[in-house]
C-alpha cells in the first residue's frame, strides 16, 4: 500500500497545495484579522535572510535606511491624483486615538511617497543633496477583499525605496539600476528563480508613475508572479510636494523621483517556484539552515558523531543543524526537513559508526547515497552551489518550455491557461489588453525583439507577455 | 571672540540641549501625526547596529525571530484585566478598512502579548513543545500624550521577546537571563552604559506581570531612564488565552510566561548618557562608522592618501567612512562629524603629506595630535578599545558621585532634584512611595543590599532607587 501523500498533490490542486505546504512545514498561519498573517520562525528565517541579502545590496547601490511614521494625514494622500485613485479603496483608517475622536483621520500607509515627499521637500535645498537615495524596511497596509497568505495580505513587509535626483535621465538609470543589479541579481543568484525583466504597460502602471520596471517569475502551474517592482516618478510627487532644489545655475527646479519595492509575496514566489509534492525546496544560498545532521538513534556514540559532523561542516563555512531530538522518531523529523526543504540531509545511525560513512540525502535533485565521513567537509560546499545552479535551471527551463509565441488574442488566451503566451505588442496593443482582461488574462510586461527592457512601448519589434497571475 | 556654541549648552537647558543635537547631528524629525518621529538615516543607523548586537544575543539566549500582525482585534487586549486597564488610554483603534467600516473596530499593537497567547495556544500542546521562545522586530503605539523623539513617540521601533515554559522556575530564569545576559550585557559592553539592574515595585509592574525585572541608567542631567524590562507573566495571559500543555504525567497545565523589551528609546539614553556640548559622542563597538578620514583640500595627492588610508584600516577591521567631499569647506565637515559623534578623525592635508604624518582627533576624550600615517592601522584599534572603556566609565561615576544614601522621603525628594537617592524600601514602602510620586518622582526599582537583583521585594536590607525619571 502506498503511504498517504503529506500533501496535496500539485497536479491535484495547486491552490491547495500550497496552502498544505504552508500550514505543514510551519511558514504562517491566518491572522485573526481578515487577510492578515501570522510569520512563523521559519517562514521568517526566510524573510530574514532575503532581507539580509536585499540590505547588502541596496547599500551596496548607495541607499541609506531611514524610518519614516505609518500613519500618513488622509490630505496627504489626496494631493498626487492618480496616487489617491489607486490607494483609497484599499486604505486602513485610524479614527481614535488615546481615547478620543482624532481631529484628521490617519491613514496607514499603503506606501510612503506622499510622507516621504513631505521631508524630502525639507531635506533637499541644493543640488549638492542630490541624489537623495533612501530605504526603508517597514510594515504595510493595504486592505485586501481576496486575501491569500504571502501573496497578497493586508499586512505585509517589504522594503521601499525612494530616491530623488537632479535629472530624468540619473533617476532613470537608477531606477534602471535597482531593476537589474538589487532585483534581478538577488532573484536570479539568491532565490535561483528565473525572472523575466520588462516595463509594464500604462494599465498595469504604478499609481502616480511615468514608468514601472517589472520582474515577472512563472510559477510551478504556469501563472505568472510579479516578484517586485522599480518605478520611475517623473516630476509628479515633486510637483505635489514642491520638492524643489537649486541648481548650479541658481534656477529653483523639480526633483525627478524613482520608488521601488519588494515584499514577503517573494516567500509566496519562493514556495511556488520551487516547492513539490514533498514540500518546499529551500536554494542553498538563502537557506538559513544548508544542512541538517540528523542522529537517527539516541546513542551516545552517535549524537557525539552528529554534533563532530556539525562543527567540522560549520567550520567549512556551512550553515547547519544538528539534530539529536531523538525523543522523536527520525521518520517523522526526516519528513519534517524534507517539508521545510533543506537542501542537504546527513543522516547518522549506530551501523555508520563501524564503517565511517553517513546517508547523504539531497532534497533539490531527491536521491541518497552513503558517503565517507571524513569527505564531506569538502563534498557538501559544491553539492550546494550545484543545487543552486539546479534550482534555477529548472525554473528557466519550466518558463521556456511553457511559453508559446502566438498571434492573436484568441492563441493568447489559450497559451495563459496552461502558461504564458508571447505576442507582437504592436498588434496586441491596449485595446487587445483590455479584452484579455475580461477573460483573466493580463500583460505582465513588455520586453525588446532580444530580450531586453524596451525604453519604450511603442519601440517597434516589442512583444507582450500574457499571462493569468496571483 | 568666543565661537557661538553650535548647540545650547547642556547646563544652560538640557531638554533643549537633547532636541538641538537631534536636530543638527540629523538624527530624526517630528513626523507630521502627533508624537509620531522620522528616524533619519545617521539615527537609523545607531538603531540598525543596536538590532545587530541585540539580535545576537537574543539567537545565542535561543529564541527565534517571527512575525505577528499589527491589528488586533479588541476583543483580545478585554481578555487580561490588568492589561486591558493598562493599555486601554493609550490604543490607537482603527474602524474603516478599504472604503467600509469594520464590524469590529481593531487594535494597533501597543505591544502584543494578546495576538500571540491566541497562537501560543495552538502551537503549544505538549511539553516537548516547551519551552516556546520568540522574538519579534516590530512598531508599536502607544498614543502619547507629551511626546518626545525617541523618548516617547506614539509609534515605537522595538524589539518584543514573548516565551512560554513548563515551569514558574524555568520562566523566572529565563526572563533573569534575558535581564542579565543579554540586555545588561549589550548596554554595558556595546552601548558602554551604566546600567543599574532591579526590579519593579508592584506600582511599575507592566500591566499583567506578576514581576518585571528593569535596567536604570542615569542620563547626563541626573535624571533616570528605564533602558529596558523582562516580565515574569506568571500564568496571567495562560488563564485567558487557555495556553495549556500535557504535562509528562500527562495533565493540562497553564504555560508560565515571560515578555521582554527594548526600543529605540536607547538612542535616546545613547545620547543622553553620552553627549556632549559639542554633539552625540557613539560608542566604538556600537558605531557603523568609528573612524572618518577627511581629505582638508581636493589636492589629487591628499585624496589618493586617505583612500589609502581608509583602505588600510578597513583592512585591520575598523568600520572607516572616507570623506572627500572637498566642495564642501573642512571646517564645517569636521564640526558635522564631531557633532555625529564619529570616535576617531584621521585629518589629511597637503602639508602632511610631505611629513608622512595625518592629524588624529579623538572624539571621546578630545584632543588632536599629529600621528605616523604607517602606524594608524596598529594604533586605531588600540584607540577604539580604549574609549569605549572611557565612555562606561565616565557614565558609572556620573551614577557613582550623583547617587547619595538617603534616610526619609524629604531627603529623598532633594536627591532626586540633581541625582539618585537610596533609601531603605522596608523604610520607604508604598505609602513613602505614593508621597514621592506626589513630587514627580519614582522609585525606579529594588536592588539587594549587596547590588543583586533580590527575589522579592521584602527581602531584608533592600534598597530603593529613587529619581525623576524620562
């Protein structure tokens, strides 16, 4: 008799799937509020240290973090227009405080242009405090009516940036910048997601930008996932805000502005991305934990031999686990890491003491083997960079063989129903966009003839790629 | 003629002293909601570098970092009386979220002891689950009435430790643990200040404790500030949250619970305690930049020199920042970095070149002298080592010389006017104490005759701390 599988099956329903993924390896549970969630320890490990690979980065391209307040005045959010229309049906209000009916509701922010505007109009005086490159790590809000854990939920974290400069085009290379270099960097060699960078069309635009820079990942059932987001402001938050500076030539001019985040849907990305029907697989390089040396019975010779693995691997510079919780059956903690997806499992019993060798199981490829004790401080480094060039591979490869070129609306929405369609963007065009909308179908982007990110929509040989997305 | 002070002397104001250095040093602004603070990116960064310290130590002390949502259902803080009485003046509710109204107003987290029993409660079954120790890095609000910038602001950057044990002992030890290991040893070693460890009479305990053990340190005008606290819960919130395990004999028991914080109320103290009339004064081991090199003009020479230089201590592991900003004049450079408190100034000029010597300015004790530039790199870690040990002294005679032994209530009163008073508890008690709180002052804690932290606030020879206090 075959055992009962821990999970749904993907090709069950994937929806539950993940939901089963989540619940089982421990990530998050629903918060008591509607669309809210609860972070676990080691679905925040996760978080932890996407943020600290994201951090290294975003100093590295001259950002500075800051902290500004999450309660905005409702007036401020009103003074960009198109940022208003987009913001308001999703805000939270806070209307008492300290027991009293306050004077000005609060808003929470959705994000902080309008608050940040409002000090960078102080801060910049002079084009000496240009460019002006700002981060912040914080909690967000936007009230969500199809909640869904990770991906969309009314309470999240991300980072934000926000930047002001003394030209479009410095604002827009930095936006640029931030795309490529934080973004698709991190994505690619971090979380070994295959991502495809493109702009957005003006539909799919950020409320109150000239301009958004997508990165738009395929996930395990072929729909799309925007994995975060760099924006080119123009001048409409500095003209809201009269974010003015002096130039060398003494004219008062408007600062030109980018803003660009990511957000723990990237765990939700993660999940879908590389997850199977026995749980998530963890990429090497972001994993907290790299390897787990299992004792698979409470001998005392053994739990010495697990614990000797562990520091001989530590001081190879492997992050790693001992785990000698042999009150528990090892089955169910084997299966336990298998859920949680660490990349590399030593398992360590009283037979391998006599022959020096330990189980060696690798959860990205799957497959065991024995393997000499004395050799892993030298074999386990390179297995993980292989697992890691593995993860990504087959994230590129799902996107490639699930992507169809087509020619017409009708051929796009078939393609979007099992993966991504790629066509023409010039005989798409926004009123083909609105119609595949009516049918779920949305322009995750728009890329060059060769790949790259158009400067333009209307640049000639665009394509269009379509796709159903969370 | 005598320069104008660049900040109001500490003697002649110290309140307007602390919002000048703020200010100037561009530590934070007030944020536009009432008590609410933007944490500007050279303030960020002393917060960023308390986080890395703390965060540590709180790993290596066992607990792991998770996330729990900022929205609270009211119904959750009624649940604890004490607390709900404590907490309830100061709530900031929210009552429209995305366009309607809430059928139940929520909470913003004033701290979150509630939200995280109700999942404590599942999480928590049997007492192999135990103990259950989590961290979380979050904002909170308090709605305040008299704010002031890190001090008290109505949203708080914080760090809340919330634990769940098998037993009173094991919970008592643990939040001791916490009290001692890691936030005395953090504020001692890395922040280098003076702190006095106690416990709170039963008038201070947070709402809901049954104990809570403080940090006190005295700030540069004499007055106290309570630098953080570790709570025994007792099995207060394990009544109303049902936070039950099987016991080994296999009984349903209440969990016994500890909570613990600290905030950015330290950059606070940080500067308080360490400040002078020439600005903030950082701590070496707490300092994201502990050396500056300043080239004096923008000769292609002297730039090439403090790069080099720069480069060299970074290589001896010093965190240096290079500062060739030329455009700007010395002299108003070096004062910003005096007034931001940066340990050691490596001055270059043209003449120095030639003499293979640069100026070394050392922020802690002050002074300024001509050095090798071939021996900065073995001498900078020296310096480092050796004003951070100034700055912990310097704090611990200030407490030392203004602290004075008192007999009753009267003298207790006069102490607290420039210092700390002691003074017998069994003497003073409740009743003294309500008198003294009629006056504005506090007793900040319990200490052992001996200076320990005594089990109990009977216990013979106890000695109360009495100030007014931040």
């Amino acid at each position: 008799m075959a055992k009962a599988p821990v999970l749904t099956p993907q090709a069950d329903d994937f929806p539950r799937w993940y939901q089963d993924l989540i619940n089982k390896a421990e990530l998050a549970d629903n918060g008591p509020v509607r669309g809210t969630m609860v972070i676990r320890p080691y679905g925040y490990a996760l978080w932890e240290r996407m943020q600290q690979e994201m951090d290294a980065r975003i100093k590295k391209a001259g950002a500075q973090n800051a902290y500004f307040p999450m309660f905005i005045p409702q007036s401020y959010l009103t003074r960009e227009a198109e940022h208003v229309e987009g913001f308001a049906p999703e805000l939270a209000v806070v209307t008492h405080g300290g027991g009293k009916e306050l004077d000005e509701p609060v808003v929470v922010r959705p994000t902080s242009e309008t608050i940040i505007n409002e000090y960078f109009s102080k801060w910049v005086q002079s084009h000496r405090d240009l460019p002006l490159l700002i981060n912040q790590w914080a909690n967000v809000v936007r009230w969500e009516l199809r909640p869904r854990v990770f991906l969309r939920t009314t309470e999240f974290l991300w980072q934000e940036g926000h930047t002001a400069h003394a030209t479009y085009e410095d604002a827009r290379a930095y936006a640029s910048h931030i795309h490529t270099e934080v973004y698709g960097d991190f994505m690619t060699n971090v979380l070994g997601i295959d991502v495809v960078l493109g702009r957005k069309t003006a539909k799919e635009r950020f409320a109150g930008a000239i301009n958004t820079l997508t990165l738009e990942s395929m996930m395990g059932d072929g729909k799309a996932l925007q994995m975060g987001t760099s924006h080119e402001l123009g001048q409409n938050f500095a003209k809201a805000f009269n974010t003015q500076y002096l130039s060398n030539g003494s004219e008062r001019e408007y600062v030109w502005q980018t803003s660009w985040g990511t957000s723990t849907r990237m765990v939700g990305g993660l999940i879908m991305s590389h997850g199977d029907d026995n749980g998530l697989r963890v990429p090497p390089r972001l994993a907290a934990t790299q390897v787990v040396v299992l004792a698979i019975k409470g001998d005392d010779a053994v739990i010495a031999k697990v614990r000797e693995i562990g520091a001989a691997l530590e001081a190879a510079g492997v992050r790693v686990v001992v785990d000698d919780r042999t009150d528990t059956p090892f089955g169910r903690r084997a299966v336990d890491w298998e859920l949680k997806g660490v990349p590399v499992r030593i398992e360590v019993g009283p037979r391998d003491l006599e022959s020096g060798t330990a189980m060696l199981a690798r959860r990205i490829p799957g497959g065991k083997e024995p393997v000499s004790v004395d050799a892993l401080a030298a074999l386990v480094p390179g297995i993980l960079e292989e697992d890691q060039a593995l993860l990504l591979r087959q994230s590129r490869e799902r996107r490639e063989s699930r992507t169809v070129e087509v020619k017409n609306i009708e051929e796009a929405a078939e393609a979007a129903a099992t993966g991504w369609g790629r066509i023409s963007w010039a005989e798409l065009g926004p009123e083909g966009e609105r119609k595949l909308a009516e049918q779920g179908v949305s322009v995750r982007c728009i890329v060059a003839e060769d790949g790259s990110v158009p400067d333009a929509d209307d640049q000639p040989g665009n394509v269009a790629i379509v796709a159903r997305a969370y």
